[in-house]
C-alpha cells in the first residue's frame, strides 16, 4: 500500500527543471547562498531549503526562484524519492529487499523481470551507493545510476 501512495504521490508533485540551483533545488536556501561555490554551500543551502517548508511554498506560489509549472521528469521523480527515504534505502539495499527499493524500482520505472536484478546489483555494490555515513542522496542516485548505466541487464534504465 505504501508503494502504491508513494508512486502516486510523486507522480502528482508539481516540480520542475527551472530550479535555482540544479543540485540543490529552489527556494531560500538557493537564494541566500546564490553565487557561492563549494559543498558547504550547497549543503547549507539544500539543508535551507529542506528543513523550513519554503521550498514547498515556493513551489506552490512561483516564488524564491521556483516555478511549479513544468513536468516532473524522471530523474526528479527517482532523486525526489531518494531524498525523502535515504535512510530506509540503505537499510533495504544492505538486505537487498524491503519495501523501499521495491518501490524505488518501481517509482525508477524497471519492468517487473528487472526488478530482482536491480534490488541484487544495490545490495552487492552497496559501498559504492553509500560511499560514507553522511553521503547525500544526490551522491545515491548518482552512484546508483552509473551502476545501472554499466550493468548488460539494466543499462537501458539509465537516467538521463
């Protein structure tokens, strides 16, 4: 049931492309930090934008250098659901099942034959996903992609 709300859910989601920062999205955070460079800034930004709801309100109303109008694309829908289960990904990765990667695969678009081989390819490379205890979930998907895009079984799945 949770795979099921989950998938509809983000597939509702009015995100777009025309964020602020492409790695860190739209919102306060972007602004206050527009300009600067380096990981710091971009986690304190995304860390901004995350943890005081204004993303969402900039989302909702075109503001803070948000626009809600355009399509969400794949890779938003993939990263959206990393972000927002990053923790409960890596326990399910490390058994290689649960209910996470199971809707991450499906949230991810893989066909149903597929599944298994994405769910055994994470937990076997499952240090090459997390490469540290606070990786970003940005880090994740990137991680998971290249493994995806150099897997014979799975490289049609590669996000763009």
């Amino acid at each position: 049931m949770k795979k099921i709300i989950a998938v509809a859910a983000l597939s509702l989601l009015p995100f777009t492309q025309a964020m602020a920062d492409q790695d860190i999205g739209c919102g306060l955070g972007s602004m206050v930090f527009a300009g600067k460079e380096g990981k710091v800034f971009k986690v304190l930004g995304a860390t901004t934008n995350g943890t005081s709801g204004n993303q969402t309100f900039g989302i909702t109303f075109g503001t803070l250098g948000c626009d809600g109008t355009g399509p969400i694309t794949s890779t938003e829908t993939v990263s959206l659901f990393i972000d927002g289960n990053v923790d409960q990904l890596a326990r399910d990765i490390s058994k290689g099942e649960g209910e996470t990667l199971a809707t991450l695969a499906e949230v991810w678009g893989f066909a149903e034959q597929d599944k298994a081989e994405f769910a055994s390819l994470a937990q076997a490379n499952f240090s090459a996903i997390y490469t540290s205890e606070n990786v970003t979930s940005q880090t994740v998907l990137e991680n998971l992609n290249r493994l995806v895009a150099s897997n014979a079984v799975l490289s049609s799945y590669k996000l763009a």
